[in-house]
C-alpha cells in the first residue's frame, strides 16, 4: 500500500479562462496543502544545466532518461528533500503553467481494471520535474503526461493544471494508466477540491483529450452508471460520505462567491465549468484560496454560530496550507514579461501574493532559502508565525490583517506596474527583489503590530497598577 507520507491530499485548485479575467490573462492556482501543519517550502528557478538527464524517484524505483535541452522553469519544492522534490508549480521560460497536483478520488471498479503502479510508478513527488521543462503548450503538457501515464502508471489519484496565453486545461488520473483532460472554456472558472471533478466529457470534442482506450474500457466492462452520455465523475469518482464534508462543501462556497449560487454545500452534483457573474481578479482567486466559509453559518472563525456548525466542513484556507501559488499567464505585456508566480507561504488566512516574474535566473533569498529550523528572517517561518498569532484571536485581527492586505497589495500592483511600464528593458530581477522586500518588512510590521494588540488584550493581567 501506498504510505500517506507520500501525498500532500488536501489542496484546492482554481482555474479561470483568459476571457474570463478581468485583464484577459489565464490563471491557474491551487492551494499546496498537507498532513502536517508546517511542512517548510521554498521558492526557486531551475535552470537547464540544474535539470537531471536521467531521473529517479525517491519514493518508488521509477526512473527515466529525459529529454535533451530542458527549458528554465520555476519551481516550488520542500526544504526537507528525504521524500522527494514535491515542486508543486512553476512557470518555464516560454510561459507555460503547470501546477501539479490536486489530489483526486476514485473507486474500487476502476481501479479493479487498472491498479496503481505502486512500485514503480510515479506520482505528485515527480510530476512537474518530468513534464514542465519539455513543453510549448499547456495542450503539448497534457499530451507529453498523457503518455507517461500510459506508459509507466502512476501510484496515486492526481489533478493536474496547464495554462499558456491561449488556453487552460484540466487533466486527472484515472486507475494507474487512465487519464482523461478537458479544455477549460475561455469564459469559464473551475473551482476543484480533492475529488473526481470532470462530469460532462465529450469524446468527439476537439477540447478533450483522453487515453486512446478510455471509451472502450468503460463501455467494455459496463461502467457506466447513466442512462445518457459520459459523465466521469459518476463512472471514476467516489461519491462518498467524505466528500459531503470534505470536498463538495468548498466547491459550493467558491462557486458562490464567484455568482454561481446553490443553496446546499453537500450537493454531490455541483459543476465542474462554471461562469461567472463579473470578470475574475487575482484578489477574488486569492480570497477563495484562503476562505473559511465567511459569512455563512459555517465560518470556523464565526461567532454567531455553533461549534457544531463551526466543524462541520473543511474550510479551503486550512492550518495545513503550506503554499499556495496563482499562475498568471498575461497577454497584455511583453512576452517576457507574460509570466507571472503569485506566490503565498503558510496558512493563507495571515498571508499576502507576491506577484513575482518568471523569466529570471534566481529568486529572492527570503523566499529561496527556507530550511527545517525555525527562522523569522525566512518568509516561510514569518508567515507560519503570523498565522499561528492571527488564529489565536481571529476576530482581534482579522481588521489589522484586511488594512494590511489592501496597502500591500497596492504596492505590489505599483511596483508591478512600473516595470511593466518598462518593458523589455525591465530588470525583473531587481523587480523580484524589491517585491519581497516590501513582502517581508510588511509581514514583519504586521505580526509587530499584532503582539501589540494582542499583549493589550491578553487573559493574564490585572486591574489594579502598582
């Protein structure tokens, strides 16, 4: 059996099409969530002479020879390398996105027919190593996984995102060998949490991709549970107590906030390609990425409301997020300066994005240099202690954090709009580092801010001064 250690199993991914944003940009994003509360991240650029020739896995006995002239890409891997890179997303030097992986659900009929390889198949640990750097398209990235799918397995249920200028798209695993992928729609968002999400698939649709034999095994060994058509998430998915708590329940409040409304968040049936109800921004991704079913019965920092209701379902922002990236691809600029890594460390509640370039040779080293020892100098460690604070009195705050978030956020959109304004003659090196240099003295002024506050209102003290 596949140890637990092996997969992070708790993100939520977000998706929107270019027509669908408010700049016309495509946007891919996803919360890199885990089993532990801290699980230290970084942030780094691969270059092509740092790429491996030939790859083994740390997990499996998987290995392979790679292709020859990788491309540069950023990367996000875990500080403690004793399981695997784990580089979660990036961006590489022709603006391509690929965000890898959400983990998905499953049933026993599938995987009857088609086991995990759990010997020497791959998995979340490889996935953006083996793919990104050899690929021109987000639709070339669906193909290239496609066939290593087929071709080696993987040893787990996996979503995996791709975006360039032009398009979006959504592939999952099916059994070990199987996968299936859809064209998100240029007006379109999707909101995916851990499980089976594609419903609706087309086999004659120039907009889905799929492995060659996909159809035949469904029909050949009477899969299918509808009267009509193919629906993935019934014939592959899970449909279980589980995810009435733990996946529909965040789907429902994302799809909410972006316009899409539906009354009961345990509704198993919810959409995989929605529209929504006004042009979709970075902030409104970022605040689904760090929602906690706020204004709603539910909410886990709620006041009004039971600790029955406060319990019930599993909130998108979580203690366990250790990172969470939006991958902008922008088709406003110049090429090079199209790709941009939105990048958040720990738990997304006390947390800002920091819109970094990609077409670098480095990144800042409060964002690079994170370790397994505790250290407030790291933007890693900062952010995990501004969280721990933040959750010990959420409603104290919550109001510090919001004025926090909106002044920097306007500087992080002045500093980005300045270079842009240079163009090709933009140093983004030098743009990177001032981002995180506002990034770390805000998040060090706002925790200052908070021990202040906090310290006023804390439950040991007395009335009486001497």
């Amino acid at each position: 059996m596949i140890i637990e250690k092996r997969r992070k199993g708790s993100c939520t991914t977000v998706l929107v099409g270019k027509n669908a944003t408010l700049d016309g940009s495509t946007l891919i994003a996803r919360n890199d969530d885990g089993h532990e509360a801290l699980d230290p991240q970084r942030f780094v650029v691969i270059k092509p002479e740092n790429q491996p020739s030939h790859y083994k896995a740390v997990l499996t006995s998987f290995e392979i020879d790679l292709p020859e002239n990788p491309l540069r890409y950023t990367s996000t891997p875990n500080a403690d390398l004793k399981d695997g890179l784990w580089p979660a997303a990036g961006i590489n030097s022709v603006n391509v996105a690929m965000s890898a992986t959400e983990t998905i659900t499953t049933n026993p009929r599938i995987l009857g027919l088609d086991p995990y390889n759990e010997a020497s198949g791959f998995g979340e640990e490889d996935i953006v190593t083996l793919v990104l750097p050899y690929i021109h398209s987000a639709r070339e990235g669906v193909e290239r996984l496609g066939k290593l799918l087929m071709t080696y397995g993987t040893y787990e249920p996996n979503g995996i995102a791709f975006a360039d200028h032009d398009e979006v798209w959504w592939l999952e695993t099916i059994g070990g060998h199987h996968w299936a992928a859809v064209r998100i729609p240029d007006d379109a968002y999707v909101v995916a949490p851990n499980r089976m999400n594609i419903d609706k698939f087309d086999f004659d649709s120039s907009d889905t991709l799929c492995s060659s034999d996909l159809q035949a095994l469904i029909d050949n060994h009477q899969l299918n549970p509808d009267f009509e058509g193919y629906n993935l998430r019934h014939i592959f998915g899970s449909s279980a107590v589980k995810d009435n708590i733990y996946n529909n329940p965040r789907t429902w409040y994302g799809q909410n906030y972006f316009g899409t409304i539906s009354e009961n968040p345990q509704n198993q049936e919810l959409p995989f390609i929605c529209h929504a109800n006004r042009k979709i921004t970075v902030e409104d991704v970022k605040f689904v990425l760090s929602s906690h079913f706020e204004n709603t019965k539910y909410d886990v920092y709620g006041t009004t409301n039971t600790e029955a209701e406060k319990k019930l379902f599993r909130p998108i922002g979580i203690n366990r997020n250790h990172s969470a990236h939006i991958l902008q691809v922008r088709n406003n600029v110049p090429e090079a300066l199209a790709g941009v890594h939105w990048l958040m460390f720990g738990a997304n509640t006390f947390n800002h994005a920091v819109p970094f370039y990609t077409n670098v040779e480095d990144t800042p080293a409060c964002y690079r240099d994170a370790t397994t020892a505790y250290d407030p100098t790291n933007m890693y460690w900062l952010s995990a202690t501004t969280a721990v604070l933040g959750d010990s009195n959420y409603n104290l705050f919550v109001d510090l954090r919001d004025s926090y978030a909106l002044t920097t956020m306007a500087k992080f959109r002045e500093i980005q709009n300045a270079t842009d304004a240079l163009g090709e003659k933009a140093d983004l090196a030098a743009a990177n580092e001032q981002l995180a240099k506002v990034a770390l003295e805000a998040q060090n002024e706002l925790l200052g801010r908070m021990v202040f506050l906090g310290s006023a209102n804390m439950k040991l003290r007395f009335d009486f001064n001497d």
